[in-house]
C-alpha cells in the first residue's frame, strides 16, 4: 500500500511569541486532509503524522500500526525537529510499487520511496484541499500487475490485453 505522511508544526506554545499560529489549526487541517483521503482511497491510503501531536520533541516515538501483519515499515529514528510553520504531505511507498518521480528514503536503500506531494514552507499558504487530491491522483504509485484472462474451460485467451487503472477521485 501507499502512505500519506505529513509533517506538521508542532509545539506552538513554545514558539507563539514570534509567531500568530495555533497547533489546533494544524490539527484540523491533517484531520481534513485524512477524511478526504479515507473518503476517496479507502484502506489504500494510510494518513498518518510524521511525529504524533501527542509525542514530546525530543523523546523516540513507538512503531506505527501495522495495517497488514508482513508489512516491512521503515526503520524508526528519533523524531526530527520541528519545522517551524511546517505542513509538508509526501506521499511514500516500498517495493514493488513506485512513485512517479520519487525519491529513495534516506537509510532504506532502494526498498522505500517518496514525493512531496505539497509543502506549506515553499508555498508560504495553507494547501487547498481539492488541489491536494489531485496531485496526489497524479503522484499514485504504479507497479505490477499479473493477470491471468482463462475462457469459461478455464484456457488461455491468447491475444487479449488489459488496462488496469488506479480509481481516481
């Protein structure tokens, strides 16, 4: 499967002084942004946190839940420091799925692979959701397909070709 990680701004209080920003606006728009996913992608979507609201700055977080008992996550590190007015989406996914135009997750070798899919940091402005979705539509990882077309006897069909495609929101 896929998985949508966002990296937000966390710890407001502590920096509120130089800035006019609230974590529960954070919240909120991950919370909108999972809602969405989940209504259009199902179960083939994780949304998660890169770090739980609910984890201190500077201590390990557990693992993440596992959706299936064989999934292969990759390696846990100490929560990376917060990212002042961050609201990064990347959209990530392992072998055999690829990602037009990813990139490797640093320490995974070629196994994980990700794409930013929007950053509030570059775009200076909150993401618009619909915008959101559809480049996330366009980012979908791709991979193998094996299909095996058999006549009602249970034969081959030779000569048939199939187009499997990603539902689109």
């Amino acid at each position: 499967g896929a998985w949508l990680v966002v990296e937000s701004c966390r710890d407001c209080a502590s920096h509120d002084f130089t800035l006019r920003h609230d974590e529960k606006a954070y919240i909120a728009r991950f919370l909108q942004l999972k809602d969405a996913v989940q209504r259009n992608y199902s179960a083939a979507v994780a949304t998660e946190l890169l770090v739980p609201s609910s984890a201190p700055s500077a201590c390990s977080r557990a693992p993440a839940p596992r959706r299936n008992p064989g999934d292969d996550l990759p390696p846990r590190r100490q929560p990376p420091a917060t990212r002042i007015g961050s609201f990064e989406i990347y959209l990530c996914c392992a072998k055999p799925l690829a990602l037009r135009g990813g990139q490797a997750v640093p320490g995974t070798g070629p196994v994980w692979s990700y794409c930013c899919v929007f950053s509030k940091l570059q775009a200076r402005s909150w993401p618009a959701l619909d915008g959101v979705m559809a480049r996330l539509a366009a980012a979908m990882p791709w991979g193998p397909l094996q299909a095996n077309i058999l006549t009602e006897f249970e034969l081959p069909v030779p000569g048939v070709r199939v187009t499997a495609l990603y539902p689109r929101p």
